[in-house]
C-alpha cells in the first residue's frame, strides 16, 4: 500500500522494555529511596514515549510516566504496585 507524502515525524515512537527502566532512574534514587516509596521514572523527559512489557522488574514500587503503555507493560508495573501516568 502506498503512502504519499508520509511524514514520519507524526510516527516517531521510541520504545522501552520494563526490564530496561531502571536504567532511567540515577543511582543516588535507587540508594535514598526507601523501600515502601514509590521511584518515579519520566520515560518521555529521556526519550522514550511507549513502554512495552518485555522483561521482568524488581518487587519495588515505581510510577512510570510515558504517551502510551501496552497491556503487558501495564499489567507488570501494577503487579509490583506501582501505577502508570500519561502524559500528552
């Protein structure tokens, strides 16, 4: 199928597997957070809009901010109690 005059920029997505996010977070947030905190990881602010459910993630709570979540992705970060934010 043919696209004219496709302008990718309006498909421009980066994604991210859940295993890959706590690579997002620094390491004085990893150490000072306290276990029964929440860490919070801005997933658009480092360039990433979509996060995909690829992995697995440790049994610490996290808010994850990003444009667009897949079912997976949605369900493992809730799984360890932690909650997923859109941003526009």
């Amino acid at each position: 199928m043919r696209y004219f005059h496709k302008l990718k920029q309006q498909f421009h997505c980066p994604v991210i597997n859940v295993e890959k996010l706590w690579t997002l977070v620094s390491e004085e947030a990893k150490t000072s957070c306290p276990k029964g905190k929440a860490v919070v990881i801005d997933c658009v602010k480092n360039g990433y809009f979509k996060v995909l459910g690829g992995g697995e993630l440790p049994d610490q709570p996290l808010v994850v901010k990003a444009k667009v979540f897949s079912k997976d992705a949605e369900k493992k970060i809730k799984a360890v109690g932690g909650a997923c934010v859109l941003v526009a």
